[in-house]
C-alpha cells in the first residue's frame, strides 16, 4: 500500500552533460513522444488504423539554471547553440539515493537564452538552454531504496 511518503520529491535531482555534472535549478520537458498516421478504411470507423510513422519534430528539453561569477562556471559556456550533446543523464533522488534515471543520447542544443536585464529587481540572472533530442530513456529503479 502506498503513502504519501512514498511519492518522489520533484526538487532534488543531478543532471550531467557529456558527463559533466552542472546545477540546475529546474528541467523541464522530460517528455519522449511519436509520430502517427491514422488511415481510415471504407465508410465505417469505427477501427481506424494507427501506424507509426518517421519523426520530423524532435523532443526539446529545457534546462535553467542562474548564472555564476566562478572560474568553474565558464566551462558551461562552453554548450551553446549549435553544439551536440552526447549524452545528458538526469538522476532523481530521494533522501540522497537516485530513484529514476533519464538518459538522452545525440542531442543538440538549439537555443541558449538569458533572462532579461533589470536593474529595478533583485532576481537571480537566469539561463536556459533548449536542447533539441529524437528520444528519451527511463530507467525505473527497484523500489525500498
């Protein structure tokens, strides 16, 4: 029987690019989906078909998180536009142990963006990166971790 103890917490994550782990603050998009045609036959549909076809529309995961001052941080400079990512892991914990896994392999990123510039707030100065993916693969975990 479950409990609400039981339900993963959606704040506590790890994500690596290239196997560089960086800091997120949210990810959005965790999302895989297909193409379908639906064929309909004769004059009753009450069956149409549905076949799978070719993607043309990639997948797009978003990745923010807030800019930093340190040497450390301009080795994500390094991911902009244009750059192909071989594989992001993202690592979902609860109480420190992961409970899901997510992989993307061959991945490109296709838009970097920064949040605006306003010198009449005191919000955190954000970035976000689009990254264009044909698919996404779950890991489930055994559960009593």
């Amino acid at each position: 029987m479950s409990s609400s103890g039981d339900i993963i917490p959606s704040y506590s994550f790890e994500v690596s690019l290239d196997g560089v782990h960086f800091s997120f603050s949210k990810v959005e998009n965790i999302s895989s989906s297909i193409e379908v045609e639906t064929i309909i036959d004769g004059g009753n549909n009450n069956a149409p078909v549905i076949l799978r076809k070719p993607k043309t529309n990639p997948d797009v995961l978003v990745l923010e998180r807030g800019l930093y001052t340190t040497v450390k941080d301009m080795s994500f400079a390094m991911f902009k536009e244009g750059t192909k990512v071989g594989s992001i892991h993202i690592n979902v914990l609860r109480n420190g142990y992961t409970v899901r896994m997510f992989f993307i392999t061959n991945a490109v990123i296709v838009r970097r963006e920064f949040a605006p510039l306003d010198s009449l707030t005191s919000g955190v100065m954000i970035e976000s990166l689009q990254i264009a993916h044909t698919g996404l693969t779950e890991v489930p975990l055994p559960f009593g971790l």
